[in-house]
C-alpha cells in the first residue's frame, strides 16, 4: 500500500477519535462549552467524509495509473 494512503487512513482514524472525544469526553465541556462541541463534532465528520471520498478516489487514479503502465 501506498505510503500516503496510509498515513491517510491514519488521519481519518484521528479525526474520528477526535469526533469521539467531542461527543463523550467529559472534560470536552470545557474547552467546547454549550452545543459548540455538537457542532465540531459535526464538522470534524463532515470533514473526514469529504477526506474518505477523495481518498477513494486518490487511490482508484493510482490504480488505473499502474494498469495503464503495465
């Protein structure tokens, strides 16, 4: 596997963690106080949806690309 794909996959990972800690962390109160930790929670899952898809689509360009030199 490609190494930027995979550091890929570990930066969706951290951003779902980071979604996690938003939403169940009891301590996120501090730091995101009232609905804001609702709403970087969204945002953080929007964002690694919109990361995922390019992924995807990163990888399927690679793909054709080594049949193409094949």
């Amino acid at each position: 596997m490609n190494t930027t794909v995979s550091i890929s996959y570990v930066m969706i990972s951290v951003m779902l963690l980071l979604v996690v800690a938003c939403l169940f962390a009891d301590s996120a109160e501090q730091w995101l106080p009232g609905n804001r930790r609702y709403v970087m929670a969204g945002v953080l899952m929007v964002y690694t949806g919109i990361r995922w898809y390019r992924l995807q689509a990163f990888k399927k360009r690679l793909n054709d690309e080594q049949h193409e030199a094949n």
